[in-house]
C-alpha cells in the first residue's frame, strides 16, 4: 500500500503495481495504491476504527495526539500479532518434532 502525492499525482514507489482507491480515514480521504483493494481498504478502516475509538474517549485533544496514540495502539496490537505468531510457532515446531521423533520410531521397529 501506498501514499500518493496529490500535488503531482506520483506515487511513492512508482514500482508498485495496483489500482488507486479514494479511502476516509477520520474524516479525510486519501489516495492509496495497494496490490489488493479489498485488503488496501481493510486496513484504512482499521485506522479509521482505531482513530475514531481514541477520539471519542478522548474528545479534547488536538488530532495529532489522536494519530499517535493511535498509531500506538495500532502498533501493540501489531506486536501482541507477532508474540502470539511467534509462541505458536515454537508450539508447532515442538509437535512436528516429537511425531517426526514418533514415526521414526515406528519406522525403526518395522525394519
């Protein structure tokens, strides 16, 4: 996903292939371009979501502390994500290892 520059209408990275989509985000709309639409769309609304839940708790404070608690939220959840995806990994792993550990043991009474 990427930002356009509105001003000359390029692309961050002109690299990247996928059709340009308007998205309000906290009452703005932006210009992205993601490989994915629906994807491209699904976070912009996770943002805005994230966005508009810190506002209405804390109503008073100016946008640019919105958009860093925000992108603070945004970035636990993210690294709650790669705990989680990391633990169960290992879990995985652990498993895989002890039936591969399992079946050799089978195989080695066959012969």
């Amino acid at each position: 996903m990427e930002f356009i520059n509105v001003k000359n209408k390029t692309t961050v990275d002109e690299t990247m292939n996928g059709k340009s989509i308007r998205v309000k985000i906290f009452g703005n709309e932006y210009p992205l371009r993601g490989e994915n639409e629906e994807f491209t769309k699904q976070v912009a609304t996770y943002v805005d979501s994230m966005l508009t839940k810190i506002h209405e708790k804390l109503p008073e404070q100016p946008p640019l502390t919105i958009a860093v608690l925000s992108a603070l939220n945004i970035t636990e959840d993210l690294l709650k994500e790669r705990e989680e995806y990391s633990t169960n990994m290992e879990r995985l792993e652990l498993e895989i290892e002890k039936l591969s550990n399992y079946f050799d043991s089978c195989l080695s009474d066959i012969e």
